[in-house]
C-alpha cells in the first residue's frame, strides 16, 4: 500500500523553488489557511500546500508519484523515495522497537509496547498500512491495525507492558519522574521480548521518549547484550510504529473498560472536557476514585479536586505529589 501522505521541512531555498514550481505549473490553486502557496495538482491526483512554517504537505492518491518524479528532483534534489531499503539498509534487518502511550494522559494508564519485526513482517506491516499512531485519525482504526498486527506478529514476537494508575500513582510517587517510569517500561517491554526472541541483536525508540543511558541501567541480564538505538522521529522505523499502535490499543481498551466500570467517558488528553469528566466522578465517588482512573501528580488533579470541593490531602499519600509545570504548560513532569 504506497503512503498518500507526506510532510517535509524545506529550507528557504526549497520553499523558493516549491513556490515557483507550484505557481508556474499546472495545477489549480486553491485557499488553505497559514500557506504561501496551495495547489490542487489535478493530473497526479493530490494536494500540495505550502505552509507559511515552512511546512510542505502532499497528500492525496497520487501523493507518492508526485514527490518521487516531481517533488524530489525539481524541490528536494533527493532520491530517497523508493530507495529507502537500499539508503537504510537496517530499516527491515530484525530488530525490535518500542513506544509508548498515555503518558500525556489525565485518565488511563500508561502503556509501553515491543514490537519484533524481520524482513518478512516490516514487507507486510506496511501492506497493512502500519504507522506512527499518532498519524491514525480515528479511535476506530487503532483498534483495527492493533487487531492486524497482533494477529500477524502472534503471541511471540510482541509485548505490551501496561501500568494501570494505581501502580503508576505508587510509582511516581517514588520514582517522582516521569522518565524514570518510562526507561523502567521500556527496559522491561525490551527483557520480556529477549524471552521470546533471544536472538534479536537491536533494540530501537524514540530519543525524547526517556534517555538511552537511563534505559541501559533499567535492563537486565538479558537486555545489556542487545545494541540499544534511539532515532529522532524514531516513529518512521516500522518496528517502532507497530509498537506505539499496540501500545495505543491497549491504553484506548483501557479507557473503555473504566467507562463501563464506571458509568461515563473518560476522555483523552488533559483538556477542560477531561476536568469536566473528572470533576463528575469526583462528586460521585469521592476525591480517592482519582487513585483509580488517574495520573494523579498532573496539575489537574488539582483544578478537579477544588472544584469539587477537596485538596490534595484528601488523596492517600501515593496521591500527594505534583508535577513540576513544563515550559510548554504540560501537566507531566520530564526529569
């Protein structure tokens, strides 16, 4: 199945000669907010917008034609497209990948997963349309890959670490890191695949997900053999996507469990709906259900717990420790 999106970052000499190509070829213009230029190119069936952050985007079904005999020689002076196994010659080479979900997440757990892949299984994750799930649109559909892969890979060739809020409450409130929560997941999602599969020599993530070093100190006998590698954008290897979908699967699965548990939505991210939600079940059960159903050192555990009525010393001690504000206003601690 070939890719009917693409994003690249051009230079200000790319956004020169994209301009001028978009504008003096034959394609309709169109109206797309925040873009210097936005074209529909009709004869190669896609849709090609430049952003005024210098952001090009090219999707539709012609999208991998257009940037292999259009985009890369006249824009990008590259030939990688169609290349990619001859310039990354590791990219299908067995290895595992890991990710994670939920960690920026009021409600639900957070959830780390391995995924195996050789030569084989990468040829056919991507005849599936596995990707990056934070490219997945829709509840829906990862829920239908996670369903595909898991059936693919089997019961041996993945893992999926899932640290519900009660155990990740006790955690933090020990580890009071974020990061440490995360290198001790991935490290273990790496030592439970090493069972299955003992001879898988590289181990992939992504570079922001927790450090290297941090991970390397969480592994095991098992793990501290395997070449541990992280990638800025680690989400392009196909290991490393089919992981974070998995892992994704399974923290969505876990938020319609709580629903049902329940009696109401529990709904992602850190939003006013998410306080709302929260606020609601607060006044129902009372400040200690947030143990339960939270990451409970996220800042809004605070707002919620106010205006319900409590603080903070309602909660067990496992509840009473808070996140350091980030500079992007993020309510999880990054240490």
């Amino acid at each position: 199945m070939e890719k009917t999106s693409f994003t690249f970052k051009l230079t200000e000499g790319q956004q020169a000669a994209a301009v001028a190509l978009l504008k003096a070829g034959n394609y309709r213009p169109c109206k797309v907010p925040y873009t210097v230029v936005a074209v529909e190119a009709v004869s190669w069936k896609c849709n090609v917008n430049l952003y005024t952050s210098g952001k090009l985007l090219v999707q539709g079904r012609g999208a991998y034609e257009f940037v292999l005999n259009i985009l890369e020689p006249m824009v990008l002076g590259t030939a990688s497209l169609g290349y990619e196994e001859v310039l990354n010659p590791e990219a299908n080479a067995p290895h595992l990948g890991t990710d994670e979900s939920g960690k920026g997440d009021f409600f639900g757990p957070m959830v780390i997963a391995a995924a195996y892949v050789n030569e084989t299984l990468a040829a056919q994750m991507k005849k599936l349309g596995v990707k990056d799930s934070k490219l997945i649109t829709s509840d829906a559909q990862a829920f239908k890959l996670g369903s595909e892969i898991r059936k693919l890979l089997g019961e041996n060739r993945y893992v999926v670490v899932r640290i519900g809020n009660p155990t990740y409450n006790r955690l933090y409130a020990t580890l009071k890191s974020v990061n440490r929560l995360l290198s001790w997941g991935h490290a273990r999602c790496i030592e439970n695949l090493l069972t299955l599969i003992p001879d898988c020599p590289r181990a992939v993530s992504d570079q922001f997900a927790s450090s290297k070093e941090a991970i390397e100190r969480a592994l095991m006998k098992k793990g501290r053999s395997i070449e541990l590698v992280q990638m800025h954008k680690a989400e392009s290897d196909i290991a490393v996507a089919a992981a974070s979908i998995l892992a994704r699967e399974s923290f969505l699965r876990s938020l319609q469990q709580m629903a049902a548990l329940h009696g109401q939505e529990f709904p992602k991210g850190a939003s006013p709906q998410v306080q709302a939600a929260a606020v609601e079940l607060v006044k129902k059960k009372g400040p200690r259900i947030l143990i339960e159903v939270a990451k409970c050192h996220f800042r809004t555990a605070d707002a919620v717990l106010a205006a319900a009525g409590h603080s903070r010393g309602d909660l067990p001690e496992e509840g009473q420790v808070v996140s350091q504000a980030t500079t992007d206003g993020r309510t999880f601690r990054r240490s």
